[in-house]
C-alpha cells in the first residue's frame, strides 16, 4: 500500500505541474504572455473580461480609456483609425453585463495607478431603469481592484489575486481552455479579445455566414422585449430625482474633472429595432427623460470638461435593413444585431467625437438642446414606422 | 468548511492527522479529545457563533443519555420515559425553532391574514443531522442499546468532523466501539490508502461532475421559477441534470465522508448504493440516503407501528413517515409535497406487490423487459419527484412539470435545423418547432445527462470497486456482481491520480454541497 500512496503521489505532482505549465504557456485567457491579434486567439480571454481586464489595464497605461458595457466593448476598437494620434495608447475596459457602477469603480481602479487623458463612457438606457426602492450595491469586481469602494488601498487585493492565479493556472477550466485555445489556433470565426481589450465578435460573424443575419436579429429582438417588458418603469429612486446608476455617472464626471480628465459619454446608436421596442414595451417617455438628466447632469457637473453625445436616432445607420428569414447572403454593415453595433458603426462615432464623420449623425446634448433633439427624434420615428410598416407589426406581434 | 477546499485538504486534514496520530502514541484520550476539538473548529468555521449551540446540545443530550443509562436497571419505567420525553422534546423544539419557526409561521400568516414576523433566523448547519443522531443515541439509551460515560467519546461521535454537517446519520452503538479500539489510534498505510482512493472517488464525483452539471440544472430551474416556460426537452433536460447533479453531489460527499473517516480507521455505514439502478421505489429507498432512511424505519416508521397493524395502518404510517422525511430536508411545501409523492409511490409499490402476491403469483419474473419497464417507471417517478424537490416555487415546479409533458410543445435549436438536413422536415411535420438560441446550452445539457445516467446506471459504484476492503459497515462484497474493481496496482494509481488532479483543479471553483441546506 506506501508503493501505491507514493505512485499515487508521484503522479498527482507531476501531472499539477503539467497542468499549471500548459496554462502558463498557452495562457488561456491573455493573461500572463503577450500575444498576437492575428490568429493567436483567446476564445476564452473574451468570456472572462471581468477576471482579466482589470490586471491588462495596469500593464497598459492607457491615455484613453472606454469604459461601458457589451456595446462599447465589441464597438470600440482601440486600433480604429479614427482615433488622433494623441490618444494613444488606448485600452478598452468595458466589459459585458455590467452597468455604471462597474464603470465607475474600474475608473478609480485605474486612477489610483495612472491618470488617463480622456475617458469615453458609453451609457446604456437599460441599466437606469431600476426599483424605486434601489439600492446602491457594490459589484463583485471590487476585490481585485486597487482601490476599495471608499477611496482606500484594498489590502485585501493579494488574497484575489491568489485565487485569480489559481482560477487561471490551476483550475480544471483553465486545462480544458487552453486544450481549446491550442485546438483554435489560427482558425477563422474563433472569439476573441484583443490585447487591447477589444472583441471583435469573430464568432458572431460565423453564426451571422451560418444563419443568417435574421435569426441573431429575431433572437435578441424576442429576448430584449422580454428584458424591457421586465424591467421597472421607473428612472429614480423614490421621493428623489436620482438613483444609484445617475449618482455613478457623477461621481465619475465629479473624479475626472478633479483630475482633469476629459470624458466623453456616448449613449449607443440603437438600431431602429431596439428603439422600437423601447417604444413598444411603454418605455419611450423614460427614455426621452433619461437623456433630459443626463445632459442636465454633464452640464452641471463637468465644467466643460465633459459632452454628452447622444448617437441613438433613427439615422440611416439605425434604420439599415434586417434581411428576411433564410437569406445567409445579406450582410448588415454596421450591427450584430438590434443591441450591439459594429467596430464600422464604432469608427463613425469616434470620428465624430474627434470632430470629423457625418455632421448628421450624433449631436452634443445640452440642456438647451434636448427637447427640440428628441422632438426631432420622435418625427424621425413616425417616418420610420409608416416605411418599415410590416417589420414593425412582427416587432409588435412578438409581444404575444 | 468544505472537504473540498485549499484550506481543508492542505491546512486542516493534514495537521489534524498529523497531530491525532502522535497523540495516539501517547494517549488514546488525548487524540480522541483532539479530534473532536478540531472537528468542533471545523464546524465554526464559517460561524463560530453556533458552536455554543451545538456544545448546549451535546451537554443537554449527553446528561439524558447518562440519566437514561442509570435508570437501566431499576423498574422506575415511567420515570424513564419522562426522562426521554424531556429529551426528545428538548431536541425537536431546538430543531423547530432554528429550522421551521419562520416556515409555520409564513404559513399561519397566509391562512389567518396576519403579519406576524420573528426575526430571520439563520439555520445552524447541520442542525438536522446532528439533532437526529442525538435523539436516536436517546432512544438507544432508554432501551438499553447504548450506554455512554465517556464524555470525549460522545463529543466525538457527535462532533465527528467527517459526518457534522451532512451525514451520514450515525448510529451510537456502530461508532462508540470504533473509538474505543486502540488499532484507531495507530497510522495505518491500508487505511490512508483505502481512505485516499475513496476520497478521490467522491471528491472528482463531486468537484468535477456534480458542479460541472449543476449549471444546467440551475438554468433550467431557474427559468420555470421566473415564469418562462420550457418546452419538453428543456424541462426534462433540466430536470434530468438536476437528478445526476443531486446523486453525484450527495454520493461524492458521502464518499469523501467515508473515505476521511477511514484514513483514520473509522469505518462509516453506507449512503447510497447505485439508487438510480433500483426497479421499484422500495429498493429505490433501500439505495438512497439509505442512513436517514435507516433513521427514518428505525425511529418513526417502526414506533408508529410499521406494518404489524394491518395493510392500511402501514400505508398511513408509510405516508406520515415520508411527509416528515420530506419536512425533514427543508422548511417549504414543496419538500413536503415531495416526501408525500414518495409516499404515495411506496403505497402504491406495496399495494402492486400484494395484488401480485395474491392474483399474479408469476408475475416478478418478467424478464429483461420487465425489469427494464419497471426501472422506467421508477426512474420517472424519481424524477418527476426531483421537480418538486428543487423548484423553488409551486408554481416553478408546476411549469417545469408542464413542459415535461409536452405543454409547452416541443423545439429543437435552429442551429441543429441545417446540420438536420431532410430530417429537418419531417420533425417540423410532427410538429416539433425550430427555436432561435441555445443551441450548445441545449447539446452541453444533453451531453452531461447521457454521460453522466451511464455513471450512474452501468458504471460500478464506489463501494463495489472497493469491496475486498470493507468500504462500509454492514456491506455484503459477495452481493456484488461487477467484474472492475480497484486494486494496489500502478495502472489504479495512475488513475486515481488523474481522478485527484481533476478534482484538485476544481477546488478554485468550488461550490457548496446541496446537502449542506438541510
């Protein structure tokens, strides 16, 4: 029986040590080795942004920094060549799932290392709709995170990142992800996350060459009318005029103007589909007075250090065409689907944060702005009804 | 703490070992004192707070058991029973209040229209296994079964870091003796090794397939519970992960219980012997929990007259028993309604066997296909029974039943429609729809449901792979039929070191064991 216990030991040793040097060395998730953008994919990098991307921010020091949710992390392409020279290096930090308050604490993350120049907040019309009786919470992100959510030095930090390294180099996952990383190797239509924190959502352009762009269309337009259909009806906390999501906001414009960082909020260019189902779901008033308080907020709060563009519209980026069921061919240039645009989308709103693309797409919200802006808007959404009058009747008809 | 986390396998089992096994050189007292101190360090480990509940208990029963032991001999019947009376009371008022107190009175405020509130009161651990161990140690005193004077020994049989939190329900008389032998005390390389390989067994059972299932398990559940509606296959998905998921939990944690408890030369009974390969629900709960169930006959069902009065009288008695048994694993209808469907099914499988008996005396010997519809059927009742087990709501468990019979019709990923071909056809023809979505939830949730029901149904279970080495009390090794079985051989070393690398590499994503809420 020892001869039995010490092979047994023997082998459990070695095969650990085997395990945590093919992790370490094909580094499933981007963490420890740098690695190339061009066929060097991290499938699984771009499922666990919340694990990586606040160590790869330290390492990269970014002048220009994307904070936000899904939307921003597969439409903001730190390569993109509409960003000015000046505002490299960029990182894009905006991870899936998360809402202003996630944006906020990886922002006092990353200052308590390094102050960037510019920040582009992306903020999302889903994560403002809240309980009357909200409170504020604290994301589970903070504990590897430099700085705790009351401005000290997280002491704490050591111990996550202890099983952050277990999570990563001596975990059954980790094994089974880098098996996969070495099988995808150099294949095309493998997901992804760049170095600089982008996805380029390789896997969603096999799914759209498979099935066609309808069917990612239709599945989130179904899953998204649900979620808004859920969603409370209701902007602030009771009895006040704000809430834990509009309170992130300013504390981000608030620590940035102290730093004097300029920051660029950006609501998302919905596609026509998303704004219907605002419309649909009872949620368009809000939507109007959402961005009524944001821009009352960046006013009042920035100092001319930061501008509120608001890129959601029925613009003819917007308004692009689904194809019909079963049609494979059609490509639809700047979306995935109705919630999530394309790094092409991306490029024009960047290139009209630096003061170039089409003048018509995207404005510069201010309080003495807004109302006509959404007027305008509203118009727009008549038109788009009256042309796309069967498109908007499956919309509705998917209520049922 | 868990058995399967850093801080257990690397910091508490060696040290615990290590230090129990020098003292035992010196002093057999000493070590036994030792094990039960660590084992009370383990309880409080999450929240110290409870110890000096689960101490008041110890105290409280040990003092009945002793008061219980000196009236042995003497005629004074009814003082005895008082004595036992105060104590099994004492017990089930400390369990109804930490565990049911909110649950009576939720249900009160329902049906009186009142709001009355007491405050959240949070469920020691393990409060139900150590509560029943204690009032069966009572019963065996007051009948002359058990005596114990030895305090140490009694903590320790408690306390016992092995089986505290979630079993197996230890008898006194299968435990004490253990203690007392002084080969315990002494390091044995059979035993580490036997102990060792158990261990593994469970913790892979647990760390790797238990928790790699659970999470469609818990999307399926969750989604009935928040009102979507699940079509066939995803409800008998769902409900299907859940079946393997709660046997390979609770079976790889009653292994690790027996494989710790035998690296150091204690022996535990059994939990579970292959239950979802049983033919009726009788052997279905000769095989599963098969300690609580012990408890269960030995306690409730056999006091309250099991079947010495008549076919009726069992059945009632069958009922009642399983309805407690049902209340037993949680405070909410739904585990009652749960304990109640399977007292239902003992019913009925009592009542087929006497019709049998009495009209078709040929009739259990069917064959292959008898036998395999009657595994069928028991295996459906089992699971439609899980439904109400893990929904967190009636009305969860409801939907789910639902889509399990078809209500909410039947669909197949789109992304499956293409791979199909003609197929494609002829299942939208018989109605089966195309669905946008879920494609690989869909395959991963059949694909760990297929894999892991052949585990279960044609793999041999950890005890007869160990069967030349007395994996459990009271097993029989000439009962078992499978040819596979674990050897001290390189080839088995090889491979239990894998099972305990995959295991070991799961601890950074480890999750509590189910058995943990009761």
């Amino acid at each position: 029986m020892a001869t039995y216990l010490r092979i047994w030991f023997l082998a459990l040793l070695i095969l650990l040590i085997g395990a945590v040097t093919l992790n370490y060395w094909v580094d499933p998730y981007g963490l420890y080795r740098p690695y190339s953008d061009g066929g060097d994919w991290k499938p699984h990098g771009a499922a666990q942004g919340e694990l990586v991307k606040p160590y790869l921010v330290l390492k990269h020091s970014p002048r220009t920094l994307i904070l936000g949710n899904s939307r921003a992390e597969v439409g903001f392409d730190p390569e993109d060549a509409a960003w000015p020279e000046s505002a490299q290096p960029l990182f894009n930090l905006a991870l899936p799932g998360t809402g202003t308050g996630v944006a906020r604490r990886l922002f006092e993350h990353v200052l308590a290392a390094h102050s960037p120049q510019t920040i582009v907040l992306g903020v999302d019309f889903m994560d403002f709709l809240v309980s009357p009786d909200v409170r504020k919470w604290e994301p589970e992100i903070i504990h590897r995170l430099l700085i705790t959510p009351d401005g000290q030095i997280n002491n704490g930090r050591w111990l996550q990142m202890m099983f952050d390294g277990a999570v990563t180099l001596a975990s059954l996952d980790a094994v089974l992800h880098s098996i996969d990383t070495v099988r995808v190797h150099g294949k095309a239509g493998v997901a992804h996350l760049t170095a600089a924190g982008f996805n380029p959502m390789h896997d969603y352009s096999r799914i759209a060459r498979n099935e066609g762009y309808f069917s990612m269309f239709r599945q989130r337009d179904i899953e998204n009318l649900r979620a808004y259909q859920k969603r409370p009806k209701n902007l602030f906390s009771r009895g006040t005029h704000t809430s834990p999501a509009f309170e992130d906001v300013t504390a981000i414009l608030d620590v940035a103007r102290a730093h004097g960082i300029q920051v660029k909020v950006v609501i998302y260019p919905y596609h026509a589909h998303l704004l219907e189902i605002f419309r649909i779901t009872n949620c368009w008033d809000m939507f109007e007075d959402w961005k009524r308080e944001l821009a009352y907020r960046v006013a009042t709060d920035s100092h001319d250090q930061a501008t509120l563009w608001d890129f959601s519209g029925y613009h003819h980026f917007a308004r692009e065409t689904v194809p019909l069921a079963g049609d494979k061919q059609t490509v639809v240039h700047y979306y995935w689907e109705a919630g999530h645009f394309k790094k092409e989308l991306g490029h024009q709103i960047l290139a009209r944060l630096s003061g170039q693309g089409e003048p018509a797409f995207g404005m510069a919200l201010t309080p003495a702005n807004v109302n006509v802006h959404l007027l305008a808007i509203r118009q727009d959404g008549i038109k788009y009804r009256l042309e796309r009058s069967a498109e908007i009747i499956q919309l509705e008809e998917l209520v049922q | 703490m868990l058995f399967n986390s850093y801080s257990f396998l690397l910091l508490f089992l060696p040290v615990t070992a290590i230090i129990f096994f020098r003292l035992g050189t010196y002093s057999r007292q000493l070590a036994a004192a030792w094990l039960g101190a660590t084992s009370l360090f383990f309880y409080g480990y999450w929240n110290p707070a409870y110890v000096g509940l689960l101490l008041v208990s110890i105290f409280f029963n040990y003092g009945i058991g002793y008061a219980l032991a000196r009236e042995h001999n003497s005629d004074r019947n009814q003082r005895k029973n008082f004595i036992l009376t105060v104590g099994i009371i004492a017990n089930l008022l400390l369990l109804g209040y930490y565990k049911y107190a909110n649950f009576f009175l939720d249900t009160a405020n329902r049906l009186l229209d009142t709001s009355w509130t007491l405050q959240d009161i949070l469920l020691p651990l393990g409060i139900s296994f150590f509560t029943f161990t204690q009032i069966a140690f009572l019963v065996d005193a007051w009948s002359g079964k058990a005596r114990e004077y030895n305090f140490i020994h009694y903590l320790l049989f408690v306390t016992y870091f092995p089986h505290l939190i979630a079993g197996p329900v230890l008898h006194h008389k299968e435990m004490i003796p253990q203690f007392a032998r002084p080969e315990t005390y002494r390091f044995s390389w059979d035993n580490m090794t036997i102990g060792l390989t158990i261990f593994t067994i469970g913790l892979f059972k647990k760390s790797v397939l238990a928790d790699g299932v659970s999470t469609y398990a818990n999307l399926a559940f969750h989604a009935a519970d928040t009102g979507e509606k699940l079509d066939l296959l995803a409800a008998w998905g769902g409900a299907l992960a859940y079946t393997v998921q709660l046997y390979f939990d609770f079976s790889g944690y009653s292994d690790m219980a027996i494989g710790l408890s035998r690296m150091f030369g204690i022996v535990l009974p059994l939990n579970f012997n292959s239950p979802y390969k049983a033919t009726n629900i009788i052997d279905f709960w000769r095989r599963w929990h098969m300690t609580l169930s012990r408890f269960l006959r030995d306690y409730l069902y056999i006091p309250l007259g099991g079947n010495r009065k008549g076919p009726m009288r069992r059945q009632i008695n069958l009922m009642v028993t399983m309805l407690l048994g049902g209340l037993w694993h949680g405070a909410s209808w739904n585990f009652v309604l749960w304990g109640g469907l399977h007292g239902l099914f003992l019913a009925i499988n009592h009542g087929w066997r006497s019709v049998c008996k009495r009209y078709f005396p040929g009739l259990g010997d069917t064959g292959i296909w008898g036998k395999l519809m009657a595994w069928a059927f028991t295996f459906i009742a089992v699971v439609v029974a899980w439904v109400f087990f893990r929904a967190t709501t009636l009305e969860g468990a409801l939907s789910m039943l639902s889509g399990m019979i078809g209500l909410h019709g039947i669909s197949l990923p789109a992304a499956l429609q293409s791979r199909l071909g003609g197929a494609a056809d002829l299942l939208e023809s018989l109605g089966i729809q195309f669905s946008l979505g879920g494609g690989s939830r869909f395959i991963l949730t059949w694909g760990w449901v297929i894999c892991l029901l052949a585990i279960a149904l044609f793999l041999p279970n950890t005890q007869e792979l160990m069967r030349r080495h007395r994996p459990g009390l009271d097993f029989d090794p000439a009962a078992v039929t499978a040819r596979l079985e674990w050897r001290s051989t390189i080839v088995w070393g090889l491979a239990m070191a894998i099972l305990a690398v995959a295991g070991v590499l799961s601890l950074s994503q480890a999750t509590q064991f189910l058995y943990y809420q009761f």
